[in-house]
C-alpha cells in the first residue's frame, strides 16, 4: 500500500492533485510540498486551509528555498488538527478542498 512506501518518507513532493498520494501523505500527517503551475485548480474557498496544512511554491526558487530548509531539519512541520477534522474525516472527502 502506498502508506506502507510513505512511512519511510519524511517529505513529499507533488506536482499534480488530486491523487490517492496526497490523500495518504495528508492522512499521515507528512510534511508535503505542493508545486502548483498556473493550470492547477485549487478551491479559492479552501486554498487557506490548504495552504495552512501543506506548503505551496509556483516556482523552482521557492521549492529550492524549502528543500534547504528541509535539509538543516528547520522545516515547519504544517500538519494540523484541525485541517484533518475538517477534509479528512468519514463525511468529507479531499475533493473538497481541491475542487
């Protein structure tokens, strides 16, 4: 299953959504790091919520910042209680949030 690949994992990079990876790396409280070109559609209502609970960077300069910081373990870890109440619970789905 893709939990058992993830759990050895402590950062996860996507550059497409939705996807059954991001469903799981959100479930397991990873740290994740969403590349997000113009053509993405993220929810405008949502977007905060996401953005509080998963880094976005539209550029190679901003992943290039994170990756740093993920290096010397300074990286916030932005998992969130709340967000997984909120979009990851049995009566909501994380299309929600996405579109």
């Amino acid at each position: 299953s893709i939990e058992r690949i993830l759990k050895n994992y402590h950062l996860l990079i996507l550059d497409m959504v939705p996807s059954q990876v991001l469903s799981a790396a959100l479930s397991m409280g990873m740290n994740i790091i969403l590349f997000k070109q113009p053509a993405h559609f993220i929810n405008k209502k949502t977007y905060g919520d996401l953005a509080n609970r998963v880094y976005i960077v539209s550029n190679f300069d901003e992943l290039d910042h994170l990756l740093k910081l993920f290096s010397e373990k300074v990286l916030e870890n932005k998992s969130s209680v709340e967000f997984d109440k909120k979009y990851l619970s049995w009566n909501s789905e994380l299309l929600d949030i996405l579109g």
